[in-house]
C-alpha cells in the first residue's frame, strides 16, 4: 500500500515516530484504529472529550 501524505501529516507522522519510538507502520495502524473508533463513537451519538495537562475541565473535541 502507498500512502501519499501532506506535508503536515508527514510531519505528524515523523513526531510520532519520534515520540513513541514505533515503526512508521505502527504509528499508521495505530491512528487508523482510533480514527475508527471515533467515527464509531460519534455516528452512535456520542463525543469526545480531553483534558489539559493541570485541568479539570473538560473540552469537547469536534471532528470535521
């Protein structure tokens, strides 16, 4: 499989690997899985949420 990324994507990618030290093939699979998870979450009604580092509000996180 070919992917072709923005430059944007790219560097997330490259942030990513650096991060967590996983393979560029991991970091996809793994983006993928949460990317479906929350379509999932969302096509049922339901929504996202984070936190900030040293907060205690919550902000609801919107997917376009």
């Amino acid at each position: 499989m070919t992917v072709n990324l923005t430059g944007r994507g790219a560097g997330a990618l490259g942030e990513l690997v650096r991060r967590t030290g996983d393979s560029k093939t991991d970091v996809i699979n793994r983006a993928l899985i949460v990317y479906e998870l929350i379509e999932r979450i969302t096509d049922e009604g339901g929504a996202v949420f984070v936190r900030e580092p040293d907060s205690a509000e919550l902000e609801r996180v919107r997917f376009l």
